[in-house]
C-alpha cells in the first residue's frame, strides 16, 4: 500500500468529518470507522507480528462469542458475500482453527466450529482488543474509566432498545 493510499484509508477519522448535529454521532461515526477499517486494522495487526489476516479475526471473534454458525449468518456478521466468507473459512480450515460440522437441527445444513486450536487463537483475538482498550484508556483515572464504562453501559442498553423500536416503525416519529 502506498502512502497516499494509506492517508485516503485514514482520510475521515475526524468527528468534524462527520456533518450530523450531534457531536455524540460524529465522534461515534469516527470512532467506527478507526476500529471498523479493515484496512487500520489490518496494518495494526501485521505490525503487531500477527500471523492472521483481520477478516479472519473477526471469523474468530463472533464464533468465539456466539458459538458454531452457519456460513450464510457468518457472512452476515461479518458483512460480506458468502464466498468471501467461503475463503476465510479455507483458510482458518487450513490453519486447523475452524472445522465444518453438519447442524444437528437441519442435517443438510453445515456449521461452522471453533477447533480447539481456533478458541485459543479467538481468545488472542480478545486479547489483542485488550491490549488495545488499555493503551487507549491508558492515561484516565480509575473513576474516569469506571463513569464512561456505566454510561457507555447505559447507552448500549438505550441503543438496543431503540433499535427493535425502530426495527419495528423505522426511523418515523413516535405515535403520540
């Protein structure tokens, strides 16, 4: 990757880049965009001397987390096509981290599981976003992690239950 293509990748990770009124949504539109870029976090992890690709970690993170899946609820996790998810799942396949298992509640169906080998690599995958938070939050106080933990707490809780409101009338005004 070249220079310039490295500062287009990281070009919009400033709140001001984001036009909403609330300042809340841009700097959570930033914030997203730095830990969601597969490009960051991939350089990230390759200076970091890791061995598997971000794609892949993160195939390990939602199976570490929600259990064994089906490769089409795999691919919508993840957010790509079923045979961009067909390729992660031969590599982890490879690397003896994944294996494909037939779901017991529809034979035809494969599932997509964890070997022994791969929850020890998706806990290194935890790990790594440890180490990450921790160099983040490196300079706050204790009271000052411990308040912005609650209320981020409290606004995933809030979030959540709008989101099956709105899953429910879309982003219309509330019926009075």
């Amino acid at each position: 990757m070249n220079d310039s293509s490295k500062a287009d990748s990281r070009r919009s990770l400033q709140p001001s880049d984001f036009p909403y009124r609330s300042t809340l949504l841009a700097n959570l539109s930033a914030l997203i965009l730095l830990w969601d870029s597969p490009a960051i976090q991939g350089e990230i992890l390759a200076k970091s001397g890791e061995t598997i690709d971000q794609q892949s970690h993160a195939a390990l993170r939602h199976l570490l987390a929600w259990g064994p899946m089906r490769p089409t609820a795999l691919s919508e996790v993840l957010g790509t096509g079923a045979s961009h998810v067909s390729k992660i799942v031969r590599r982890l396949e490879g690397d003896g981290l994944v294996a494909r298992t037939t779901d017991p509640a529809d034979r035809r169906a494969t599932l997509i599981t964890l070997t022994e080998e791969g929850e020890e690599a998706a806990r290194g995958v935890y790990a790594l976003g440890d180490r990450m938070i921790s160099e983040v939050l490196d300079g706050w106080s204790p009271a000052d992690i411990r308040q912005y933990t609650e209320l981020t707490e409290r606004f995933v809780t809030d979030a959540i239950e709008s989101a099956g409101r709105q899953l429910e009338r879309g982003l219309l005004p509330p019926k009075s």
